[in-house]
C-alpha cells in the first residue's frame, strides 16, 4: 500500500504543479498534506524521474520548465 499512496501522491503534486497552484514551499506542503520536508524530498524524487520541476520567485509557485506528463504503465513485449 505504501508505494500506492506514493504515486498517488506524486500525482497530486503533478497537478499543482501543472496548475502553477502551489505558493511557496510552506504553502504548497499544507495544500499537499505534508511537511516541508516531505515536500522537498517529494519534489526531489520527481525531479530524480526526470520531472523539470523548477521555483519562479517572481509568481511565488512551483511550476515545470517544459510541459509534459507522468506516467505509470505496464506494457505488453511484442
């Protein structure tokens, strides 16, 4: 169950990040449910799987330096 909660997790914080809804770190931990901490070591994971997670001071939000999308599939060998 652990590993599900963490990608669902990963996927919540995918959307805020989409959104350019997150704040700074401390506001984006409280939208997420979690600690800075937690934050900063979620984001680093996602950076980790290639996710160009970046801060714009200016807007005070998390946001991606390119669009793209997270994925977890299985897929069939041919």
């Amino acid at each position: 169950m652990e590993t599900f909660e963490k990608i669902q997790k990963i996927k919540q914080l995918h959307q805020l990040i989409k959104l350019r809804a997150t704040g700074n770190a401390k506001e984006f931990s409280k939208r997420a449910g979690m600690s800075v901490s937690t934050l900063k070591r979620e984001l680093n994971s996602m950076r980790l799987l290639g996710c160009p997670v970046k801060f714009c001071r200016y807007s005070g939000s998390y946001y991606y330096e390119y669009e793209g999308n997270i994925e977890l599939k299985f897929k069939k060998k041919c």
